[in-house]
C-alpha cells in the first residue's frame, strides 16, 4: 500500500503503470487479433475472440491492482451479486466524469463480459486506440443523418441493417454493451442549460440506447442499470489516478427490458418513440431519487439488489 506517497506522485505512477500494462499487452492483442484475420475458420474465431477479451480483462485485472497498491478506496458496492460472463447484457450509468469508466471496469471486470462500447466508424482511425477498438470487437456504429435520408430515401434503415450485420458475431459470444444514455457528463452548467427536471441528472438521449435495442434485440435481454455516487465529491481522472478519491458507491439493478422494444423500430414508429421515452424517462426519475438517497449523510446500508421486471 502506498497510499501514503504525495498525490501527484501516486497520479504519475499510476499513469506510468497504465501505459506499461498496455505496451506490453498490445502486442499480444494485436498478434491474436492477426491470427482470427487471417484464418477464416468459425471456431477459430471464436477462440481468438475469447482470447482477446482475455487479454483485455488481464488489462483491466492489472489497472485494478495498480490502484490497489496506490490508493485507498472504500468500495461501496451494491447489486453486482448474481452477474454472470455467459449472459448477454446492456448496461447505462449516469455520468460525472471519466473517472466513472474505470471505476466501473473495478466492479465489473470479471463478473460479466467484457464492456463495449458503439462507437463512430470514424473513431476505427484513431492511433492505436481504433486497432484495439477493432480487435476487440468493439461494434462501430453506421448511422445516416435525417438530412442524408431525405435527400437519399433509400438509405433508410440501412443504417439498423449494416450494423446488425457487425453485430453478429454477438450471437455465439456473450457481450455487454456500455452506454452513458446522458450522452455526455453532468455540469452544473449543462444542467441549467438543459432544464434537467432531475436534481442529479441530465436528461436521457433514448435515440442511442433505442439504436442499440434495435440493432441488438434479440440479444440484448438484460439492462443493469448502474448508479455511481462519489460521497465526497464529484471526482475527476487525474483526482482518481492521485487517490483523491477516497469513497465511491455503486448501486446495480437488474432490469428486464421490455420485449416490445428490442429490436423496434424506433425511426420509424411515433408510438414506439413516445412509449420508449416514457419508460426510459420512468427508470430516470427512480435513478435520480436512488442518487439523492446515496448522497444522504447517512445512507442506507449496503444491501443486494434484486430484479427489478419492467411492464
């Protein structure tokens, strides 16, 4: 434990270990991810991608421990019973800042399968990043614009249609797919700006999470609906590499998601829009009144969380 060591100095650290973990693992992703390119077999595939997701839990695994020996978190951790690597799910969380991500990579890693994210096909360019991105499977998301549709009817719905075909290879390994439905992190100042009916949140982009229901539906049965508290504080990155942060609460629930909504149709229908904003805009309210509970000065005890079923 070198907790005692000056921030900075423990941030930097930190930092240092992080790239190193990642300088000496890369090479190996980038050698399997060349292995399933090459030899167009199924089951090879699917072992190489079992491979990669491997080696990124081994990333994250060592992440983890690094922060272990530098800092001295109290985890407050609520709900994360009862997950599992072979089941397919979608995960949201409120968002304050990038801190969160590695936050709850520490809780989750392991307990269900490996975090992805869509992304913008663009981003496949982004040095190194984008070849990691592309190794593991990271789904890059093909989406037209309402000008591009208009000027180009014929467009519409291929955008669903190139992205479940990415989204195949889904079907034979479990995945989770990661969203922030808020779409960007909480400011005082976006919050004014938005209007946010909500104390603690911005308002939920539905647009994104109904994207990914209605490429993934059949898959995708399972939302864990995640709730991050930082007691003492909103904290930043650099304050979570320094070990400023000394308390984090995170709050799981288990949703079954709506069978009307997976695989919607969400573009096309009015009623499938309002009625999935309506239901996303019900798991908000209870989110916000969850987060008030958990900035309480005495909150409740550390419980587990059951199933929550969705009408």
């Amino acid at each position: 434990m070198l907790d005692f060591l000056p921030a900075p100095l423990k941030g930097t650290l930190a930092a240092l270990l992080i790239l190193l973990n990642t300088l000496i693992l890369f090479p190996v992703l980038m050698l399997v991810a060349l292995f399933k390119l090459i030899i167009p077999v199924t089951a090879v595939r699917k072992l190489c991608t079992v491979a990669l997701n491997n080696i990124a839990f081994v990333w994250i695994g060592f992440n983890n421990r690094f922060l272990d020996l530098l800092h001295r978190i109290e985890w407050d951790v609520r709900g994360a019973d009862n997950l599992s690597r072979e089941h397919w799910y979608f995960v949201t969380c409120n968002h304050q800042s990038w801190a969160d991500i590695p936050a709850i990579q520490y809780v989750l890693n392991s307990r269900i399968p490996l975090l992805k994210f869509f992304l913008k096909k663009e981003l496949i360019w982004v040095p190194l990043l984008g070849v990691a991105w592309w190794a593991l499977d990271f789904p890059f998301m093909h989406r037209h614009t309402k000008e591009q549709i208009a000027k180009r009817p014929e467009l519409k719905g291929k955008d669903i249609a190139a992205t479940q075909a990415a989204c195949e290879k889904f079907r034979y390994t479990p995945v989770t797919i990661f969203n922030f439905m808020e779409g960007t992190r909480l400011t005082p100042a976006k919050h004014t700006s938005q209007k946010s009916p909500y104390k603690h949140l911005l308002k939920p982009r539905a647009g994104g999470t109904a994207f990914v229901l209605g490429a993934m539906g059949e898959m995708l049965h399972t939302m864990l609906d995640v709730s991050i508290v930082y007691p003492n504080g909103r904290s930043g990155f650099w304050d979570f590499l320094c070990g400023r942060t000394r308390r984090i609460i995170i709050d799981i629930r288990v949703r079954e998601i709506p069978e009307r909504f997976l695989g919607m149709d969400y573009e096309g229908s009015r009623e499938t829009r309002v009625d999935f904003q309506s239901w996303v805009s019900e798991i908000w309210a209870e989110k916000d009144a969850r987060i008030e509970a958990l900035k309480a000065p005495n909150p409740e005890p550390n419980e587990e969380v059951g199933r929550v079923s969705e009408a």
